[in-house]
C-alpha cells in the first residue's frame, strides 16, 4: 500500500514542476531583460526554456509510467503462466 502512496506522490508533484520550470524561467529571464536592457527577448527566452524544461519532466514521468505498465503487465501474464501450468497438471 505505501508503494502506491509513493507513487502517487511523485506524479502529483509533476504538475508543480512544471509551474516552477515555466516560472523560473521567465522570470530569470525579466531579470535578466532588467540587468541587461533587451527588452522582452530574455523573458520570453526564459519562458520558452522553462516550457521546455517542464515538458522534458512530462516526457520523463510518461517514459517511467509506461515502463512501470510494461513491468506490471509482464508479472501478471507470467502469473497467468504459472495458474494454467498448475492446472493441467494430474
């Protein structure tokens, strides 16, 4: 039962992840523009970068889901395996 807990604890902090990403990159990027003087151009930079960043997570928690599918898929046909070779013994 904790093993789901876990689980669901780390997919749910997806989504803040990618809040934070987008945040932290477009506001690195206003002050950058500030320090800098280039106008939006850093901002929106910063933003495409954080985007990017948030949607590399996504791709990472997708990736590790469908593993974790796989695996469990796997188990429960060589369940299945082992009841039906149990069966058809005398």
């Amino acid at each position: 039962m904790q093993h789901h807990w876990k689980e669901l604890g780390s997919y749910g902090t997806l989504g803040l992840e990618l809040a934070l990403s987008v945040l932290f990159g477009l506001l690195g990027g206003q002050w950058l523009d500030g320090k800098l003087g280039t106008g939006p151009w850093l901002a929106l930079l910063g933003f495409g970068f954080g985007v990017a960043a948030g949607f590399r997570a996504l791709w990472r928690a997708l990736r590790r889901a469908n593993r974790e599918a796989d695996r469990a898929d796997e188990e429960e046909r060589e369940e299945r395996r082992r009841y039906h070779a149990r069966g058809r013994r005398p």
